[in-house]
C-alpha cells in the first residue's frame, strides 16, 4: 500500500502523523511511505531520519494526498485538505466529528474511508489510540492551569502549591477517566488540594484504592459541581462520551459565583467542550476572558510538548496503520471489530451512531458499510 503523510497546517500543531520507526516498519512490511517535507521537524524528526528509515520525501501536501492510498495524520483534515481527499483512499486520524458538521459534511462528499482515533476500541472497553494523547493532555492540564492562574495572565494570582503560612489551590476535576486521573495526579503531585467527580461509584472507588486519599473523589451532583465552583481556583473539564458532542456541565450563569479570575481548562474542547462558555483557542492565543473567569481551551493541547505526543501516539497506531496496509482496510476491520468501530465515513455515508445523533444524519452500519 501506498501510505502518505502530509505535514499538519493547523496553527501550532507540531505533531506528525508518522515517526520515522513507523515509517520503517511500514517499509520492511513492504508498503510505501511518502512523507511531506518538513512534516517531522516540529517534534524533532528531520527528512533525513526518514530517508534512512526508507520513506520517500515529497516537496508539496498535494504530492503526499495524490499518490496515497491511506492518509496518516493527527488532526482532523483542514478546509484545504478535505478538497484533496477521494472516494477509495483512507484516512486515518483523529476526527472529532460530532462538533463540527462542515468536517462532516465534507468528508461525506469526498467519498473517503475515513478512520478516526479517537472511536476505536479494545477489548476492556477502552479508547487505546485517544489514550496517549488524553494522558499527555491530563498531565499538561494542570501545568496549563497553573500558568493561566499567574495575575501576569489574568489569573487570581495564586501558587498551585502554596507555600508556608498561606493554603494551596483548590483544583476540581471533572471527570474520572484518563485525562481526569492524570490531571488530577499531577495536580496534587504540585501541591494543590485536589477534587474528582464523577457519577461511577466504580471508578471513584478505584481511584481512592490507587491513590490512596492522593485527592478527594465525589460523586457527581448539581449540588456538589455548585459548592466547588464557588470554592475553586482552577477546573479542569475532563469529561467524555466517546466521539459525541461533550455535555455543557458549567453553565455561564454558575461563573458568576466562581472566585474572580479562576480558572476553567477545557480539555473536551475538541468535542465542543465542557462548559457553556467554552470555544476553541491556539497556543499563540490559548486564554480568554469571561465574566471574569479565565478559560483556556486550546484544542490541541499535546501539540505543545509534540515529540512526547508524536512518539506516544505512533505507538499507540502504528499496529492499527500495519493492519489497514497489510490486510487493506476493509479485511482489517472485518478482522477487528474494535477497529471497525474506528469507521466514522465510507463512500459518502456516514457510520457512527454517536456523530449522527449529534448532527441529525442517517448513520448506515458499520457492517452494512464492509458490503459497499
């Protein structure tokens, strides 16, 4: 198979789809590999790391998109590389449809088999190819929080940690998964008073059984969000109904009771974020203002550290990549349920039930979609 890896043109996004290691086990596997020029150099990888893992370089994305036959990625595809896109290629990246019905309606139209990170699945019921990047996104929230909290950034001015004589931040997560317990973690780890909630008495139970009284847990209620928004200094959004439109949990009303210059980071923005008042920003602009209430929402929050996310998140794809170019796409996910539910369009249908619900269209089948 002819495998394609075009730079990323989304601002501030450093990732790259392919890590050299990737790209050579594509090769010994017998498959070509083109990479843009330059795709690599913003985590670290010059062309001629993959030169030497035998990848071809090619000077333009639409080189790359042209000779194809799968596309790999790490953000959605642009306006101008959705033009690029054709019926019979595959694209395999994150996709996050369920916000974003003009991503939606356009890779509908092009045809393409589209294969989404984030909606594929394993055997314990878990997201193993959004799970790097929600560790890399949990870690960095609170270092993110921390730094929105300095006055200098509109924040209340407070130190995580606190120091003697005066109290530490009080930090609400919300949500238990894996951004929630890594957030949550690195959190205490500087020093903050920490709260989870979240409505699975399971998960919290094992939270308290790992980390033992690390940070408190309480179950979920409007009752309890309401008293530690108003006690707050930073919250952290870590919540997530796989590849659906996250549910608005802070309501603009409620920030007029948070303390003046806390902090919300959104880490479900990229599912249309957590809370009322959330919308996307970039690294180069990453905080806005609210009722006084400072948001940082930036929807690719690992690009910030892309080696560490580049190299996590290649491990994490690289078996699904070999299965879709040994096997072809469509005897992979016959092969794998787990990766069929990865299938988020195919030959202009759209085929996750979460994504037509948010979006009112007819969804066909995953299975009926292997027959087309």
């Amino acid at each position: 198979m002819k495998i394609g890896c075009p730079a990323e043109i989304k601002p501030q996004e450093f990732r790259v789809g392919l890590t050299p290691n990737a790209a050579r086990e594509a090769v010994e596997h017998g498959h070509d590999v083109m990479v843009q020029a330059g795709a690599g150099m913003g985590a670290g990888f010059p062309d001629d790391d993959y030169r030497a893992a035998g990848a071809a370089i090619a000077d333009t994305a639409e080189e790359v998109f042209e000779a194809a036959e799968m596309i790999v990625k790490v953000k959605e595809p642009q306006p101008e590389e959705r033009k690029r896109l054709r019926a019979g290629q595959v694209l395999f990246t994150y996709l996050h449809l369920a916000p974003d019905p003009d991503q939606t309606r356009d890779l509908l139209e092009s045809g393409v088999t589209a294969i989404a990170y984030e909606t594929v699945t394993d055997d314990h019921g878990g997201l193993p190819l959004l799970a790097p990047m929600s560790e890399v996104a949990g870690r960095l929230a609170p270092q993110m929080g921390a730094w929105t909290l300095q006055k200098v950034n509109g924040g209340r001015g407070t130190l995580m940690g606190g120091v003697p004589g005066v109290g530490p931040a009080r930090v609400l997560v919300i949500g238990g998964g894996v951004v929630g317990t890594h957030a949550a973690r690195i959190a205490a780890g500087m020093g903050a008073q920490v709260t989870v909630l979240d409505k699975s008495l399971a998960r919290l139970r094992y939270l308290d059984d790992v980390f033992g009284g690390m940070f408190a847990t309480g179950y979920s209620s409007a009752g309890l969000m309401a008293e530690h928004l108003e006690q707050a200094d930073l919250v952290i959004g870590a919540v997530l109904i796989p590849g659906a439109a996250a549910p608005k949990l802070v309501s603009r009303a409620q920030l007029s009771e948070m303390k003046p210059g806390a902090v919300l980071v959104d880490v479900a923005i990229d599912q249309g974020g957590c809370f009322e008042t959330s919308r996307p920003t970039t690294h180069e602009h990453p905080v806005y203002s609210v009722d006084g209430i400072m948001h940082y929402c930036v929807a690719n929050m690992p690009g910030a550290v892309a080696r560490t996310a580049t190299i996590a998140l290649g491990n994490a794809t690289m078996p699904y990549m070999l299965a879709l170019a040994d096997k072809g796409w469509r005897q992979a996910l016959e092969d794998d349920p787990h990766l069929l539910a990865g299938l988020n369009t195919h030959a202009g249908h759209l085929t996750y039930y979460a994504v037509g619900r948010a979006l009112g269209i007819d969804v066909l089948s995953p299975a009926m979609a292997l027959k087309k």
